[in-house]
C-alpha cells in the first residue's frame, strides 16, 4: 500500500515479505522512496514439513470467488482475475473481474467489478499498457461480437470498453507490448470453430481471422497485413492458439507455435520469417518420445532471449496424445535461434503452467499425462528446473488437479499462486493454493525455518528509464548476488505472455546499491516490473514494483473501490443483488448466500424442417420429436447451446438443470447429467454444419445440421420421432430429418404453476410488490398474479412473476433452507434459492431447489383450500409437491 507522503520523503511503495527472518532497518531510510513491508497473512498457517528446502510447500486448498482462468498482477500490487462468473465455475463468461489484495490474506481483500455487457473477455488476451492500465482483447461472442475490447483501470476499481474494434475476430489471441509501448495482438480464430482438423477448409470458410496481426497505438488497432501468415498463425497443428511469443533482443517479436518458431517485425507494414522448431504433434510411446510442442506445451523466458519451452503435444484440450516430458532451451540472444534439449521432467504434462522464478529457475505446475484428462493421469507435483544445471527437482504436490483454464502467476512474496482450471475440463476450480519454492525456507538444527531474507528497503525512484541507474537500500545476512527485473504475470491457458526476466549489472557500497537499468527496450520493453534482490545463498528479497520506460507511470496507489457486487457467500461470487443490505442472504444485498449470475449461452430450441410444428424435446431423458403442448412441454424442448464441452463445437445444455446435457449413447440421444469424462463430454458436442436439407422446411434460424465430434460423417436425426445419430444414406428423407433450425428458445412463455393434487395455482396477492410477498395456492384464473416466466437461472430455471416482476424465492433470511422455510417473492437476483430444476413425476414437474436439492417447493400440509401457504419441504413426489405448467 501506498501510505500518505510525510515531509521530505516520497510516497511508501508495497512489497509483501515473509514475517520471519526479517531484517528491520535501525536507522532512517538513505533514498526517498520507502518500502513499506507487510507481513504475509498466509503463510503462518501452513505447517512446514522438514522436506521444505528441497521441496517447497502449498497453503492447502482456499475458495475463491470465480474459475480464474485468466490471472495477472497489476501494478498496484493486487491480483486480478476473471474468466467465469461468480459461483458459476463451469460457464464461460468474462465479464466478471475479481480484484484482491493479497495483504489481506486468501480469505478476504476481494472486490467484485463487473466488465461491459457487450465484451465477453472470455478466452481473451491481455496486456498492461504504460498507463498502468490492463487491455483484454477479443474473446467469445456477445450478441454476434467478439471484436470488443476493455480495460481495467491502473488502479484496478473499474472496466470500461475502448471504442475501437479489432479488424478481426480474435479468440485464443496472444498480445504483448511492443519496445515502443504500445500492443501487438497475434493469432486466434473465430471463436470455436476451425483449426487443425481441416486447415485448408478453415481458411477457405474464413474462419482463420487471426493470421494478420494487430496494433494498438493507444487509440486504434492497425492491422499488419505484410505479417499475415498461415506458417506462424494459421491452423495446422493449430498454430493460431495463443502463440507462445516474446520481444526479442534484436527488438523483432519471437514466437514458438506448434512446430514452428518465427520472428515478426512490426515495424512498417510488418513482416514474419518462419523457421521449423520440431516435428508436430504426434502419438508417442512415451513421455521422453512425446514431442514438446502445441498449445498443450508451455514455455518461458528465463533469461533475456533465453527460452524454456516445456511439455505439450496436443492439438487441443479435446484431441491430442500422450503428454511430453521433454524441455528444449531455445536462445535467440544472436537474432538466429539455437534450440538445445536440456533434461526432460520426471513425467509428461499437458496444460501445466511454467512460472520465471527471480533466481532464473523455472517452476512447473500442474498438468496431465495425457492432455486434459483427469484421474489417474494427473500430476499434482511441482517440478523446478535450474538453468545452471540444466535439470529437474521434483517439488511438493497441490492438492487439487490443476489442467486446461488453470493459471500460475509469481507474488511480490516469491511464492506463486495457482487457480483455475475447468469450463470445460474434469475439474472446475474455483480455488487457489499457494506454492511457497524451497529457496524462502532453510534448515536449522534438522528442522525447517524460514530463510533469512534480503530487504529492499528504500529507493530513489519508482520510475526508472531505460540506460538510468537507480539506487537501492538493501539489508542482507548473506550478502547480494544478483538484482533482477521480473515482468508482471499476465497468464492464461498455460502461456504466461506478462513475465520475463532481465538480471541487472550493479554496484555496491555498504548498504547502497546501484542497479542499471536494461539499455533499451529489446530487452525489456516499457511496462511494469519487480525489483528483486537475491542473496548469496540463492534467496530472493520480497519483490517491489516499478515503473521501467519512457512515459511509463508511477505504480498507482490503492484506492477506494468503485460498484461492486453482494460479497461472496456459501455459493460463490455473488450475484448482482438487491438493495443493499436488505437481502436474505449472505452477500450484502440481494437474496442469495454469494448469489451467481444467470448460466451462459443463448437459449434455442432446435425446430424439425420436415415437421416445422415439432422440436427436440426431452421426454423421462430420451430426445424426442414432439410438437410441445403446453409450457412444460416448451421448457423441456429449450437448451442453452453452450460452447462444447469437448472443447470445440457446441454442446446442448438444459434449461432445467445445468449438470444436464445432450448426449448420444450407443447412438441414440439422451438428456443425461455430465459424468466429466472425456467420453460423455465428446458425446455431448456436435459441429454445426450447413443444413444437409440445403434449404430448411423451418425459417426460425440458419438451417443446420450437427455432426458427431467423436464420429465424423454421423449426424443428429430423428427416425420414428426419436433421436439418434448416424450416417447419410443419401436420401432425401435422411438429409430433413437431420436438418434443423436453432430457434430461439421456446420457455419464454408465462404460464400458471397449477398443482396437480388440489388443481389450484401458485399467486402472489394483487397489488403486492413487496420483497417476501406470500405464494400462496389460489383458484386459478389466469391473472398475471398467477403467471410465471421461467427464465435461466443459477444452475436452473428462475420464475418471474408476471404482476411483481420478483422471483420464486426460498428465503436465507434465517440461514441456510431447511424443512419448513418459507416459499415468497423477491426481487430476482441470481442466486441458487431463485433456481429450480424439474423433476418429471405424476404427469408434471417437482421443482427442486439449486440451493439445496433435497428441497422442493411444497403446499403446506398438502392442503387442497385456497390461500394455503407454500414452503420448501424434503422431496418426496406427491401431488402438493407436482406442478403444471399451463
């Protein structure tokens, strides 16, 4: 934190330290900018087994408030991360942003900002500008968009959206800063589709938009168009996933993509050399025969021009092979690269995360054997590699499956913080551990203690120019070794584009250092960086942020937050709420306990061309062609068509519960909840193609038909009203009956909630408006008091009154649902205790509560009079708990 500036001094700057072993100074400090050091709130709590100097050791598994599938430092020193809503791990959604302060510890310090409603920042690339602020470019569509950008402001309390729009559709983009400080943004596609299954039918579909690289000056983007390349970007071998590149010392832009490597000059028009790195990805018979390439592989620039690229050998998180072991040092220090193996890891990774230490070492985590798959296959050990030795040490072991979507970022502290990991994937993390490296920790007496530490304890200058020298006051036990610059980490899908790392020349006298800036910007381009010290003995002072580059600014103060959401509570991040404080949850404002937000993806429901009255219905679990006959009906016949959980294509979630989705199984289609395997989430996800019908019967949406992933040429199609998939036999007959329209989803429709023992209706009173306005069971009469919409919920199905315009709502008011509680209205707001699912059951549907699923909503006493209450009660099937959408 930045404190107030007394007389004669400059502002305090944040370096988070571990508490013991620390050197306080005796005397008042020599240079004008004081580091004021905080105490780590963590680490105190974490038992230190003996093994810690040689293996390190995690925090244990904390919450966090989303799936951080992006993560980076900024430059006041807090973290932020999005990637997922709160409480919603699983969905893919960018516009949640959680900013924390790791001075306050892993369980508190979050704020939660909410991004731009037409800018999903899904999938997206990132950058920090010279103005402290971030840029996230690209990403998933909203409402046809995928060209927008945001930023989150330098002090990290709002995002907004830039009014220029990328030329091209860009999603799984890298960007980086250019020497001349503004942002480069290269590769990606259009969002989901194309790739290495067919290169040649991408490009000619037009679906390879990221194969021309982009410019932001600050203002607009600018396309390169003499760097567009099919070699360095294109979709062989998929190539256009987040390029692996960096600045190169000969100031041109290098990049690792698949099994090419290539320099980009920027400068003019632009222009891309392209040489070969390895052979493509491949099966193997081992880990050690694996090759170390592809978007599954890592890599990091250990050194200026010096490269670790690491694991790997998939083509995706859906299709690939066995992981590789093996670690190749690349050195473009010449401007001519030379790739040297060094020693494998002790096993093959796929998606793990390779994070710069300050000592040059690089550390791995997380990953599988075999791509993306869970189980038995995954590596929960970390893996550090020297550059000195060029070899491995087998770390401590996280605690959770940490694969494709995790993340990795190097604290001002020298420990690393790991999250993420999911949407889609085995797991959905909405956690974080800490990994503190065997260089914080020594052994004293036979038993671990932490290491006496270097302390950066003033400086001249926060803000230092390229070729300037800058003074530093250190304290040490162990003398001083090395000074180096680490960039901030800016990290997602396993490639962190933020971190590299610049050893510094220096002089000493006595407690002074002289430290000498990089000498231009090759080799550390304008940005943001943390000043390290490491001593004798290989241990890393606390890290301090400074500002490096012309026109770059002073690392901002911590200020007051801006609008955030109701506070995390028992479900997750927090949901938009109510007014604040009035809620019956425990999030500040709204109803829910850390409310989420509503699931993504459009709602569609897929119209026959051949029978234009009838959709794809889900009928006790199978999929079946009927023409819906009242709104239960409807709202079994509408899906959220989601990204598909195999990781390309779409997949068909249902609107009535989230766990539940499309599926073939020996052929035929079924409703059925995702088990996380690989087979059901291949099963669950169909290409879109061109109608096979040429032209639809139906006109509601473009006439499409869905192709297997997992069997190429079979298509969905009903036969006899039921659903299967299966090959064309060249009919006519075939080509309609596997030919739909995705029409928009059909449960927009009010109905009245009618009770199937008593006959009567669900209603609130007329005229009430009120927050904890009764449901009671009224004679039905068709009044909008008695009228519900359902709408997708958290987890769910959210019902809307069509009088109040509040939701179905199991009250938290008194803790969490029991038996008992109280059924009402309140004003909608995400949360699980307004999500119900449906139960099929004596001709109608139980609504089962997201918030406790052995709750469902229940007339009291199973009375059959008008104005009985409803409350929430142990599921059991009858008929007071059985409702009919009418």
């Amino acid at each position: 934190m930045i404190a107030a500036i007394p007389p004669g001094r400059a502002a305090l700057l944040s370096a988070t330290i571990l508490g013991a072993g620390l050197l306080s100074p005796a005397h008042a400090a020599q240079f004008g900018v004081v580091v004021n050091q905080v105490a780590d709130p963590v680490l105190g709590s974490v038992a230190l087994p003996d093994s810690a100097p040689t293996t390190g050791v995690f925090s244990g598994v904390q919450n966090w408030p989303m799936n951080a599938i992006t993560l980076g430092l900024l430059p006041s020193g807090k973290v932020a991360s999005y990637g997922t809503p709160g409480g919603n791990p699983g969905t893919q959604d960018g516009r949640t942003f959680d900013i924390w302060d790791p001075a306050q510890g892993l369980g508190g310090g979050h704020v939660t900002l909410q991004g731009v409603t037409g800018v999903n920042s899904f999938c997206a690339a990132q950058a920090l500008r010279p103005d402290g602020s971030l840029l996230i470019a690209g990403g998933i569509f909203d409402n046809g968009n995928d060209k927008g950008s945001v930023l989150l402001n330098r002090t990290g309390t709002g995002v907004s959206g830039i009014g220029a729009k990328l030329a091209n559709d860009r999603y799984y983009s890298t960007m980086l800063t250019l020497p001349n400080g503004q942002q480069l943004i290269m590769g990606g596609s259009y969002p989901y589709q194309g790739g290495w299954a067919d290169p040649q039918g991408s490009i000619d579909k037009g679906l390879m938009t990221g194969m021309t690289p982009e410019i932001h000056d600050g203002s607009n983007w600018k396309s390169l168009f003499g760097a567009k390349s099919r070699d360095a970007f294109g979709p062989d071998n998929n190539r256009w996933w987040y390029p692996r590149a960096w600045v190169a010392p000969n100031g041109k832009v290098f990049g690792i993509t698949a099994e090419k490597m290539w320099f980009l000059d920027p400068s003019n028009n632009g222009s891309v050399t392209v040489m070969n790195f390895k052979e493509a990805q491949r099966n193997a018979s081992s880990a050690t025969d694996a090759p170390n390439v592809g978007p599954v592989s890592t890599a990091a620039m250990f050194d200026t021009g010096k490269i670790l690229q690491v694991g790997g050998n998939s083509y995706d998180n859906g299709s690939g092979f066995l992981a590789s072991s093996r670690a190749t040092i690349v050195d473009i220090t010449s401007g001519t690269p030379v790739v040297t193996d060094t020693a494998p890891m002790s096993v093959g990774r796929g998606w793990a995360n390779a994070t710069v230490l300050p000592t040059g070492q690089v550390a791995v985590t997380g990953g599988s054997k075999w791509n993306d798959r869970g189980d038995g296959d995954i590596v929960l050990q970390s893996e550090i590699w020297d550059p000195k030795t060029g070899r491995w040490s087998v770390g401590a072991s996280g605690g959770v499956y940490r694969g494709y979507h995790s993340t990795a970022i190097l604290m001002q502290n020298g420990a690393l913080l790991l999250a993420g990991g999911g949407a889609p994937g085995p797991v959905n993390n909405q956690n974080v551990e800490v990994f503190y490296p065997p260089y914080l920790f020594a052994t004293v007496n036979g038993k671990t203690a932490l290491a006496p530490r270097p302390q950066i304890v003033s400086l001249s200058t926060v803000q230092l120019q390229h070729g300037q020298s800058m003074q530093v006051e250190l304290t040490s036990q162990n003398g001083l070794s090395q000074v180096v610059l680490v960039g901030l980490s800016t990290v997602t899908h396993s490639f962190n584009s933020g971190q590299r790392r610049f050893v510094a020349s220096f002089t000493q006298s006595g407690n002074a250092v002289t430290v000498q800036a990089p000498g231009n910007a090759n080799l550390a381009p304008p940005g943001y960086y943390q000043l390290v010290a490491i001593d004798q003995k290989g241990v890393p002072s606390p890290g301090v942020i400074v500002a490096l580059g012309n026109g770059v600014a002073a690392p901002s103060q911590v200020a007051a937050p801006g609008v955030v959401t109701a506070s995390t509570g028992q479900n997750g991040g927090g949901g938009t709420g109510g007014s604040a404080g009035g809620g019956t949850g425990g999030g500040s404002g709204g109803t829910s306990a850390g409310a989420g937000t509503t699931g993504t993806g459009a709602a569609v429901s897929l119209q026959s061309s051949n029978y234009t009255t009838s959709y794809l219905t889900n009928v006790n679990g199978a999929a079946k062609l009927m023409t819906p006959a009242n709104a239960s009906d409807k709202q079994q016949a509408t899906f959220r068509q989601v990204p598909g959980l195999a990781g390309q294509g779409v997949s068909f979630q249902a609107s009535t519960n989230s766990s539940q989705y499309l599926r073939h199984q020996n052929f035929q289609i079924f409703q059925q909840g995702n088990d996380g395997g690989d087979i059901f989430k291949r099963g669950a996800t169909f290409i879109p193609r061109s109608g096979l019908a040429g032209n639809c019967g139906c006109n509601t949406g473009p006439c499409t038909s869905y192709e297997s992933i997992d069997w190429p040429g079979y298509y969905l199609r009903h036969t006899n009203f039921t659903f299967y998939i299966a090959q064309p036999d060249g009919g006519d007959v075939f080509r309609q009956d596997a030919s739909f329209c995705p029409a928009n989803g059909l449960t927009a429709t009010a109905s009245v909630l009618k009770a199937a023992h008593s006959g009567l209706c669900l209603s609130i009173a007329s005229g009430d408006g009120s927050d904890g306005g009764a449901v009671t069971q009224q004679t039905c009469t068709g009044a909008a008091e008695q009228t519900w919409t359902p709408t997708p919920g958290n987890g769910g199905t959210a019902y809307v009154n069509q009088a109040s315009g509040k939701c179905l709502d199991m009250s938290l008011l008194k803790g969490p649902a029991a038996p008992g509680t109280p059924i009402a209205q309140w004003a909608c707001n995400g949360g699980s205790n307004q999500s119900w699912t449906l139960r099929s059951q004596n001709g109608g549907n139980g609504l089962v509560s997201v918030n406790n699923g052995n709750l469902c909503v229940d007339v009291w006493n199973a009375s059959t009079q008008a104005g009985a209450a409803t409350a929430a009660w142990t599921c059991h099937g009858g008929g007071n708990q059985t409702f009919l959408s009418q």
